[in-house]
C-alpha cells in the first residue's frame, strides 16, 4: 500500500464516486491492475478516476457495472454517472431538457452558433471536438455531449411533434464551423427545418441592430397546461424561470423578435446565399 493516497468521498460526487470503485475493488481483493485486467481501461486511468483527477464517462460506468453486477439497479455506476452528468450541466438545465421533452411549443433564440435542436451531427461532433482541444473536456466526453444532444432531438420526434419557432441571428449561419462541407450540410438541414409542416424559422438580421431585444440565447417552452417557462444561460450558468410574472415579459419580447425578424421565405433565402457565399 505505498504511496496509497486517502480519498474523501465527501469531497464532491466525483470523489465519492472513486472512493466507490476502491471500495469495491477492495472488497473482491483487487488491485487496480486486477481490475484493469476486467475492463478495456488501464490501471493509470483507473486510479485517475478512483482519485477523482479525471471524471468517470458512459462506457467506463457501463463496464464497472457489468464486472461489479450492478448494471440496472438505482445503485449502478452509470445511474452515478448520470447524476455527476447532471450536476456539471448549467444550474436548471436537466430540469429544463425534462420539459423540452413534454413541451407542445418550443421558442428558441440563439447567438453564433447553431440551435443544438437544430445541429446536424457532423456540425455538433465538431463543436465537442473542438472543446476536447481546448482541454474543457475528454474524448469520451465529446462523444456523450453529442449522444445527448441526439437524445433530446430524438424526444421531440413524436406522434404529435411540438411547434417549434426558431429565431437564429444571422451570425449563426455566417459563422464557419467544420469547413465548408459541414456547414453546407448544417444550412441544408435549416431549409429542410424550415419546410415542416410544424416549424416556424427566422433570421435576426445583422441589421436589427438595437432592435434585438436579446442579447443571449432564450428558451421558452409552453407545456399542454398553457403554462410558459423560459431558459436563459451564460457562460457560466442557467436559469430557469417559471414565474409568470417573469416569464410574459420574456414571451412579449420574443413576439417582438419575431416581428422585427427576417419572413421565413425571407430567411430561407438568406440561408441558401449563405450556402452559394453570397452575402
């Protein structure tokens, strides 16, 4: 046991994750080259997980159940993972996304890049991609932000699909991301978006200028109830709201956007000069 460091499984979720594989791993007499020996990970990573210096993902969850006989039950690795996942996302976020998977109307306003609802996955993989090389997170982890990001498109594929309006300032499609075989792919999916039967699609203009009423991305969901939240986030956090005297400020200034905003037919054919090059 040289060089064993102590873990505190107080610390954060993570660490009590960790000191739950020791734990484990303990109980069964194992060292952490035995139990690497079980799984398509080293021991280094192993220990960089137990000693919470890398966080635990998906498939690394999925093997430690399927080798520890936990795999289903409420006590399982990847139901751990899951709530670590969630913990890490924006403040309101899982809440949110909980919604948007019930919701009867969807109103999106984004900035600069595209509406995740909206990404195609060439487009999305590309943005986690690019977080992997700024160090903001792991391989393994790009691979799940987009897996998740298919889940939520997915829960709105539905018998009766939500009507969707989106609002997308006209950065969202001039800004590059991926070259230009990904991006002519991105703006053919926008018009393919755009010809739902239940979708609305507009361009803010770079034009509006002041006329914007938002100046970060804005979500507002409607559910069968008639009751409206809304979803902001920065950089650093998120913030659903659902009172009513704080969200009908937010909806009246969406209808504004609208208003001020490019026609759909307008929009569209913002979207396919963009695609030729065309300013």
């Amino acid at each position: 046991m040289v060089n064993r460091l102590e873990l505190n499984p107080e610390a954060s979720p993570r660490a009590a994750y960790g000191a739950r594989i020791r734990r484990m791993r303990e109980r069964r007499g194992w060292s952490q080259e035995e139990l690497a020996s079980h799984l398509s990970y080293s021991s280094q990573h192993i220990s960089a997980v137990e000693t919470a210096r890398k966080p635990p993902t998906l498939r690394f969850s999925r093997e430690l159940d399927a080798v520890f006989g936990t795999t289903g039950g409420a006590e399982s690795f990847e139901s751990e993972w899951r709530e670590i996942r969630h913990g890490v996302l924006l403040e309101g976020f899982p809440e949110f996304v909980a919604y948007e998977g019930r919701a009867v109307e969807i109103r999106l306003f984004e900035v600069g890049i595209i509406p995740g609802l909206l990404q195609t996955p060439e487009y999305a993989q590309v943005l986690a991609d690019s977080a992997v090389r700024r160090g903001v997170i792991a391989p393994e982890q790009a691979d799940e932000r987009v897996a998740f990001l298919a889940e939520r498109q997915a829960a709105l594929v539905r018998s009766r699909p939500p009507m969707t309006m989106v609002v997308m300032d006209e950065s969202c499609i001039r800004r590059q991301v991926g070259g230009a075989k990904v991006m002519d792919a991105q703006l053919a999916h926008l018009v393919e978006f755009a010809a739902l039967p239940n979708t609305v699609l507009h361009i803010a203009p770079y034009g509006m200028g002041e006329r914007r009423p938002f100046d970060l991305p804005m979500s507002l969901l409607t559910l069968a109830d008639l009751s409206v939240m809304a979803y902001a986030e920065s950089q650093m956090r998120g913030h659903l709201e659902r009172e009513t005297t704080s969200v009908l400020p937010q909806l009246v200034a969406y209808h504004q956007l609208q208003a001020e905003a490019l026609s759909q037919s307008a929009s569209v054919a913002m979207i396919e000069q963009a695609r030729k090059g065309t300013p």
